[in-house]
C-alpha cells in the first residue's frame, strides 16, 4: 500500500460516502467496496472484516429493543385516550345523565303516589284514641260505619268529617302548582340568554303562536280542555287510591304510553309498528288480570281498576292535545308558558268546583287538622317529575326520562309491603309483568329488524371466527406434536 493512499473507513471524515466495511483482495491489497448493496448478496462475495462483523451482528439487536418500547407505550396510551373519549363523549354524557334523571323521576313518582296515599290514613287528634279503622276510607265504608249499631252516632260523624277524603281539591291543589313553569324557565334562561327582560323572553314564546294564526278565543278554548285533561287524571289517579295500593296506580299508569302510541298512530298519523300493537295487547291483559285480582264477584278493586285506567287514558289524551297546541318542535318558552296558562287557568276558574263540593259535604277537608305537610311534598315532588318530563329532553333521550315511571313500581312495592304489609302474587303480580313488558315494547324502535338482523349477523360472524381460531390451534397442536414426536 502507499504512502499517500488512506484506508477508507468511518472515521475518515475527508471521505463522507467511502464504504465502512474494508474488502482484501487475493493480492492483498485493499479495494473500497460500497455499502449500499446488499452484503452477502447473490452476485457479490464479499467478506467482512472480523471486528466489524462482530459490531454488525450485534447492532441490530440494540435498537429493536429500544424501538419496540416507544411502540408499545404509545399503542397503551393511544387506546387510553379513545377509552377516555369515548367515555367522555357527548352520547356517553347524556346516558350518564339519562340515569341520573331516571333515579329521580322513579324516586319522585314513589314520593307523590305515597304521599296522596297518606292522605287516606290521616286521622285527626281528636280521634286518636278511638281503636284502628280499615285502611282505605270511601263512601261505601263510611255509610257502612255510620249504620254499625256498635259504632256511637257521635264517633261516626266524627270518622266522617275529621278525615281527609277531597280528590277533586287534590287535583285542583296540585295543578295549580303548574303556574311556577314560567318563573323556574325564566331563571334559567335570564343567566345564560341576551335578554334580560322577562318580557322579551316571554313575547318570544308568545310569537309562534301568533304565526299560527292562534287569536286569544282559539287559544283559550284550547287550554281550557287541555286543563280540563289535566285535572280529570289526577282526579282519577287520586280517587284511585281509595281502594288501590300506590304500586298498583302507578302500575296501571304506566299503561299510558300505549294509549298515547294508538292516539299518536290515529290522530297524528306516526309510522306503524307491528309490535307495539302487540305492546298494546299486552298492556290490555295486564289490567284485566289487575282488574280481576280479587275475583269476579263483588270485587272491591274494580272501581279502582278503572279509575286508574281512565287515569291513564286522559294523560294520553292530554299529551296528544298538547302536542296539537304548541306543535311538533315546540320550544321550550312556549311549554312552559302553556303550563303556567294551564295552573292559571285551573286557579281562577275552577276553584267554586272544589269549593261546592266541600261545602256540599261530598268531600272532606278537615281544615283544622289538614296535613300540609303531606300534600306539599305531594305537590313539590310532581311538579318536579313535570318540570324533568318536558325539559329533560335537552339532556338526554327521552326513554331515559319515561323509563322512571315503570321503575317506579318495583320500588313502591316494596314501600307497600313495608309500609301495609302488601303481598304481590298471582294475578296481580302476573298483570303487573305484563304490564311492564308492554312498557317496554312500546320503545322498540321503528326498524327494530334490521337492528335484530344486524345482531343475528354479527353473531354468526363471531361464532364463524371462533371456530376458525380453535381449528387453527388445533392445527399448531397437532404439529408440534408430530414435529416432537420426531
């Protein structure tokens, strides 16, 4: 080799592309060889210097190994951020709040049914020492307690008006509490709205009902049967509560959303679906085995039965004559300020009714001992559930806030059997699950086979994998044995 000639190498930086790898001849001489292709290579025989093979073979191993942990954090993180997202998305808060509003509107139907049925067990002070009487109080028992020979003349009198029995006062009581709608919208929207007047707020909901061409005769005659409803199922749901435990009202109320899907099918011409005629049917069975709980002949529940159907009916009636008056996609303004119209309406005209019964002695009210306390929560706690019913819906989906009422009724059942010591079997417990699978039904989806295709497929997609997974095992296995048997 000569003097002026240098053996290419790395650490020559005069010569950044000279190959790294040194190549001896046959004459023992030393030739540059690139180190772009490919060693080893089909048309090259090239031999590596013994060091740097040895710093070859051992590079690889180095970085693959520092490579893969990077790989593997960021696949762990990457799968930790789409959970968190999709656990924090806007469909996962609206069924985290879907739930949260169910527990409260079940927990509010159980506090107001209770509380009406409270109403009936009410005895005054002065009574008090008297021995303990049934537990419903309607007018057949109470003439049946007037005509006992071993009941003094004075301590029925008494029994007839110290207890509270005024279904109509109430009703009436509690739909007027409709009128604070307007004031509770208000005080949410002022913070968070450009208007700052409450007058401005409400001539906004006033303003779609002007564009429909509504005059003030058209919109009062309206509101006037829509009050009418109203009041006619709590009136009903109420003097059911005579003879009817709370569990069994609610149970027979729920029955409403089948009645409402038949009116909305009829009156409003919504898409029909097969199985929720069969929902319908099967709402139907379960009243007749409620209706029949106690037999066929001189049963006490009957009455109840069909007070609380009818209950049913006129709230599907109702929510259907409301829809017709402030329309499909109604805002929020013009609810509350119909329901507000609605409790304002009750309070002014309706109020010599009560006043005639009471006077008339139809209904008992013992203003001297009234339990306020009792009819306050009941008011308080229904017009919360009305207040979630009309805006949960900018929460949530709206099955979330009707599924509170059908859950309702396993947990004021177990309030009656603490509280009264009620038994649910046979008939009465075989009406109430069929009840509850009507309920349930009547939410099926309008294309609910395709979704139910859907699943069938997915199904026997998986069982097609799994089979082909567990056939490659068993292939691997039977290799390996045969390769150790060898």
């Amino acid at each position: 080799m000569r003097e002026g000639d240098s053996i290419p190498s790395i650490f020559n930086p005069r010569r950044p592309r000279t190959p790294s790898v040194v190549v001896t001849t046959e004459d023992g001489e030393a030739a540059p060889v690139p180190s772009t292709p490919v060693t080893n290579g089909p048309f090259t025989s090239i031999q590596k210097h013994p060091r740097q093979q040895d710093s070859t073979e051992q590079a690889p191993s180095e970085p693959d190994t520092s490579a893969l942990q990077p790989v593997k954090h960021s696949s762990i993180w990457s799968k930790c951020k789409k959970l968190s997202d999709s656990c924090i998305s806007l469909a996962a808060r609206k069924v985290y709040c879907g739930i949260f509003i169910t527990v409260v509107v079940t927990c509010c139907w159980v506090g107001t049914t209770h509380s009406l049925k409270l109403l009936y067990r009410h005895r005054s002070a002065a009574n008090s020492s008297s021995p303990p009487q049934p537990l419903f109080y309607n007018l057949t028992t109470l003439s049946s307690i007037q005509n006992s020979t071993s009941l003094k003349s004075e301590e029925a009198v008494s029994l007839r008006t110290m207890h509270y029995d005024a279904p109509f006062c109430t009703a009436w009581f509690l739909t007027n509490w409709n009128i604070l709608f307007l004031p509770f919208y208000l005080i949410f929207r002022m913070p968070g709205s450009r208007c700052s007047n409450p007058s401005k707020i409400i001539a906004e909901a006033i303003r779609p009902f002007r564009e429909k061409g509504f005059t003030f005769a058209r919109f009062f005659v309206r509101l006037m049967f829509v009050t009418g409803l109203w009041l006619s199922t709590f009136y009903c749901l109420v003097l059911s509560m005579r003879t009817l435990y709370a569990t069994d009202s609610i149970a027979l109320f729920a029955t409403t959303v089948s009645f409402a899907y038949l009116l909305y099918w009829v009156i409003l011409h919504e898409q029909f679906v097969g199985i929720r005629i069969v929902a319908v049917i099967l709402c139907d069975t379960g009243i007749a085995l409620l209706a029949y709980m106690d037999g066929i002949t001189d049963s006490p529940t009957l009455g109840g039965v069909v007070l609380a159907v009818t209950a049913a009916t006129s709230f599907a009636v109702f929510k259907v004559m409301f829809r017709k008056l402030v329309g499909p996609n109604a805002s929020k303004g013009q609810i509350a300020l119909c329901h507000s119209a609605l409790g304002l309406m009750n309070a002014m005209l309706l109020w010599p009714v009560a006043l005639g019964l009471f006077l008339s002695g139809s209904e008992s009210v013992p203003w001297p001992d009234l339990p306020w306390i009792t009819l306050l929560a009941a008011s308080v706690l229904l017009l919360a559930t009305n207040l979630i019913n009309n805006f949960g819906i900018a929460y949530t989906y709206e099955i979330f806030i009707t599924m509170g009422l059908i859950t309702a009724v396993p947990l004021s059942g177990a309030v009656d059997i603490l509280l009264y010591h009620a038994t649910f079997a046979g008939m009465k417990l075989s009406g109430m699950i069929l009840i509850a699978i009507g309920f349930f039904l009547v939410f099926f989806p309008d294309n609910w086979p395709d979704y139910i295709t859907r699943l069938l497929r997915n199904v026997i997609l998986l069982s097609h994998s799994a089979r082909a997974k567990a056939g490659g095992r068993r292939k691997d296995a039977s290799i390996s044995q045969n390769l150790n048997h060898y």
